[in-house]
C-alpha cells in the first residue's frame, strides 16, 4: 500500500497483473491529494495457503447505537461504495531471527484484477 499511494510501482517488484489492476485503480480515484483516504483492503476469503482480498472506496454513514444500552448516541460505519481491485494472495511462513516455526505467515499478492 506504501508503494501504491507514492503513485508509482516498480515493475521488477510487481506481477504485470497486479501493476495493471494498480494503475485502473489509480486512474478510478482521480487526483486529488486526499485520494487514497478512504480506501480499503480487507481479506474476503481464505482457504489454507490462499486468500482473496479486496482493494475498495468506502463512504462513512453515522448509525445509531446505544452505550450501555440506555444512552443514545451514533457511530461512523464504513460502507462499501466501489471495488477498485480483487487480489490473490498467498501465505509465506515467517520464522523467528535464528530459525523457528513459530506458525506465523505473511501474505504475498501474486495476482490482482480490476472490476
């Protein structure tokens, strides 16, 4: 995401699945400063070593809600308003410094593509 939102990916880094799902993206949040603001990535699914993750705009709606269930008040929830790019994504295991399982996995985007 660091990479993405200084506006440029480096191909040697990137599957050209992956740069291309980034850049229709890009050109989808226009150019404003504020662009990337309110855009979300969240993991939708996994099955053991795999995942699909979903790269989003979201708008904010204030709903109501009850503290301690007598005071009023309301919350901002964030709402889906546009997919920008669905990724694949795979489990890498991590290791302690020295060697050692300890279960842990980083996720590594492989592929994405744009609506």
């Amino acid at each position: 995401m660091s990479a993405w939102t200084a506006g440029e990916l480096d191909e040697g880094d990137w599957p050209p699945s992956v740069l291309a799902a980034a850049a229709e993206a890009d050109a989808a949040l226009g150019t404003g400063p504020d662009r990337y603001q309110d855009v979300r990535f969240s993991i939708v699914a996994v099955a053991r070593a795999r995942a699909e993750a979903v790269g989003e705009t979201v708008d904010f709606e204030r709903e109501p809600v009850s503290l301690l269930g007598i005071f009023p008040g309301t919350e901002l929830v964030p709402v889906p308003d546009e997919l920008l790019m669905t990724m694949e994504l795979v489990a890498q295991p991590v290791e302690l410094p020295g060697g050692g399982d300890i279960g842990a996995v980083r996720w590594e985007l492989v592929a994405a593509t744009s609506p």
